[in-house]
C-alpha cells in the first residue's frame, strides 16, 4: 500500500481520474476475451505494479519463481498435520531501481537455494546458471554474473549467519563434490548453458507472475512448471481458488501484460489463461490448478533432516564462514 500511494503521488489529477473510471468500470467480460475499455497506458499500471522489462531482470525473476515452484518436496511433514506455508510473505518491486525485493522465511530460503544454486551434475549444469550473491549487513542480493548492477533480487532481513546457515544447507542437499559456486565470472559451462537458454518456457510471464505470487494466498504447497515453450503451469492446495486468481490476473491495472485475455475452465477444474497482443496472436499461456486439500501432493517427500541438522549447526556456531559468496560489509 505505501508503494501504491508513492506511485499516485507521481500523476496529475486527469490521470487520477482515468485510473478511478477504470476501477468504477467492471472488467469481468476480460475474462472472455473483450477489452471493455481502451488499452490502459502502461505508465498507468507501473505505478501500482511495474513489470520488469530488463532482459536479465525477468531471467533472475523467472528462475527464482521456477526454484519456488520445486521446493514443496523439500519443506512437506513427515506426518499427515500440515499447515498453511506460502513460499513467500511480501513481494515488493522498487520502481525507481527495478530491484525486487523478497520477504522469505529459513524454510522457504534454505530449499530455494538449494535449487536455485548452480552446480554440476553428470556434467550438466543444474539451477540457475550465472547466479551470483553479495551478502550485506541485513540482506542478501542475488544477481546474474553476465547482467546489469540494477538487475537485482534482494533477499530481505538476512544476517551473514543466516546465509551461512543457507548455504550449509544447500551443500548438504547438493553434495560436496558438487558445491556451488555464487561468485566469480561465468564458468565456462555456464556459458554454454547461457547460449542455450537459460530458462526454458515464457521469462517475463514468469517474472510477472512472481511480482504477483501473492494472489494465491496461502498455501500448503506450490508447484510451478513449464507447459511447452510459450507456457507454465501452476499447482497448488490451500489458498485462492484458481477462478480467483485468473480474475486477478487479468485486472486491467494490476494484471498481467495482455490486450486481451480468453479464460477457460478445464474438465480436472484448472484453468487456462490465453493471453494475446493487439495483433490478436497469443503471446502466453497459462494453466492454474487449485487442488484439493486431501489430495495427494504431485510430488515425493525429500528428506532433508541431516540438510536442517546442518543448517542449525551453522546458526549456533561461534564464528560462521561464508565460502564461495561475495561479501559487502555495508
């Protein structure tokens, strides 16, 4: 809310109007495909929920929303009491330097990382290649090795211990012959990836649904994965229902880039966002799944007790290092 009422500040009273004759105006027909009202101007919607545009910025976006998308195998209970762990508390896009910042718990963090940290495997590099941290006095921000100063995530309220302690964890997961390496130029096996893509399926429909990852509420679990290269699919229990989260989705202020948007409901009870430019082309394809809270998670429990053994180790020593990783004392 306060970035929303900063953004307001910035327009005259004309532009004020038109954003309330927006809101007054109901938009529920966009949900089959008619645009009720003239295109919005895009400075309009960056001042309460900017997009990235900055091609390594929707790479770094998009990957961390893919790395939370695979965690929920890392963080399920051995027992069948389960509670509500959304995989995020706040996202918040600063406008003025593109940074997105991160609010995430230990049990959310450590797995993420986890994934989300480059390492080979069988030769093959696995998790987000060029993924680079520098570690500041009360948070962490992650960037890639081969993009801009300003193409940043910033992981909120972390000390150098609980980096550490991240860290620990995710080289126990990963193993210590294949640690990951989080500073430095790009490795000559980075690059080949990098030349290759680096993130398989639509980046900025990625990178825009992580700045909207709030809408599904809290959740129990959360899968997120590619469906062909222009498409993802999304999975959940708990939460919003899939019908609500496609109406906000398709918001002319605070929904996703589109012209307009055909929404389907499928027989399994997902639903399918299509979204198209001007010329009337799709550009993006969304399914979103809200399943039921007693159905089996589509995923195998991973046990990761020795991995949070060793995490609580690193909290608790005296002195914590920070290997491999950039630190900046400010």
């Amino acid at each position: 809310m306060p970035i929303i009422t900063q953004g307001l500040g910035r327009l005259s009273a004309d532009e004020r109007g038109t954003l309330a004759g927006v809101l007054d105006h109901g938009y529920e027909t966009r949900l089959l495909g008619e645009n009720p009202f003239p295109t919005v101007d895009q400075r309009l919607r960056d001042v309460l929920l900017a997009d990235a545009t900055d091609a390594a910025q929707q790479q770094l976006e998009a990957g961390i929303l893919f790395a939370l998308g695979q965690i929920a195998p890392y963080h399920w209970p051995e027992t069948q009491v389960v509670a509500p762990m959304p995989v995020c508390r706040i996202v918040r896009p600063i406008r003025d330097t593109g940074e997105t910042i991160l609010h995430l718990n230990a049990g959310i963090l450590a797995p993420m990382m986890a994934v989300l940290a480059p390492h080979v495997v069988n030769g093959q590099v696995q998790g987000l290649a060029g993924l680079r941290a520098t570690v500041h006095r009360r948070h962490v921000q992650l960037h890639l090795a081969d993009g801009g100063s300003t193409s940043t995530v910033a992981l909120s309220g972390k000390s150098f211990r609980q980096w550490a302690a991240t860290l620990a964890f995710a080289e126990q997961v990963i193993g210590p012959e294949r640690l990951p390496v989080l500073d430095g130029g790009l490795t000559v096996a980075e690059r080949d990836v990098i030349r290759a893509g680096r993130i398989p399926g639509p980046v900025a429909l990625a990178s825009a649904l992580l700045r909207r990852l709030r809408i599904l509420g809290d959740t129990f679990w959360l899968t997120v994965r590619t469906d062909g290269p222009d498409g993802m699919r999304v999975d959940w229990a708990g939460g919003r229902s899939a019908a609500q989260v496609a109406a906000a989705l398709v918001h002319p202020l605070t929904g996703l880039a589109g012209e307009r948007f055909y929404v389907t409901r499928v027989v399994d009870g997902s639903v399918t966002i299509i979204a198209t430019g001007i010329s009337g082309e799709p550009t993006a394809k969304l399914a979103l799944h809200q399943a039921p809270l007693t159905a089996t998670p589509p995923f195998t429990r991973v046990d990761v007790t020795a991995a949070w053994a060793e995490f609580k180790r690193v909290m608790t020593a005296p002195n914590p290092s920070f290997p491999r990783v950039e630190v900046a004392a400010r």
